[in-house]
C-alpha cells in the first residue's frame, strides 16, 4: 500500500560551499520534509568522465579540505552515476543529493 509524503519544500537557490577559489564546485541548500530538514548538497561533475569538474587554473590543494572525492566515492557506492542523473545549473552539471540533517548532531 502507498504512503503519502508530505509535500517537499524545496530552496528556490543552492548557495556556493565550495573553496574561495572556485565556490560553485559544491554548493548546499536546506529542503523540508514534513517537520524533518534534509541538507541538499551539489557537486559540479564533468559530464564527459564524469568525475569531479575540478577547474584547470585551480591548484588541486586547494580542494583538499572539502573531501569532494570521498563524497562523490559514497555516492557511487550507493547507486551509479551516469549523465541521465546530471542536472544543469548555472553553467555546469551537477549530481544532486539530499540527507538528513540535525542542528545538534545529536539526535
């Protein structure tokens, strides 16, 4: 039997996350189902190899505190990513994804 879900809201905008040198490589936004957060993350993917969409004229440490890598491995390990999941934004592709999220980190 179906369950109802309460109706997603979703943020108009993602706002930039990633380094000061190239910020839109990651970019987050919060969405609300029923009373529960979720955190939407974005990560800029090259839709050609379909690896991170790092930018030429950035040096690679620069991403280094951001473990873009690590995320993108996780993902991969839950489903394959492949161009049918890549949305369009603000002139790149992105691989999009939602968890929950807890203000304290507790719960």
């Amino acid at each position: 039997m179906p369950v109802s879900l309460p109706e997603p809201r979703w943020p108009a905008e993602l706002e930039e996350e990633g380094p000061p040198d190239d910020p839109t490589i990651l970019l987050s936004g919060a969405a609300e189902i029923g009373q529960a957060t979720h955190r939407i993350l974005a990560m800029r993917i090259n839709p050609g190899t379909l690896a991170i969409d790092y930018r030429q004229d950035v040096d690679e440490d620069v991403y280094e505190d951001y473990q873009l890598e690590e995320m993108l491995d996780e993902l991969t390990f839950m489903d394959d990513i492949d161009k049918s999941v890549l949305v369009q934004m603000g002139g790149g592709h992105y691989v999009v994804w939602m968890m929950p999220f807890s203000e304290t980190g507790l719960d």
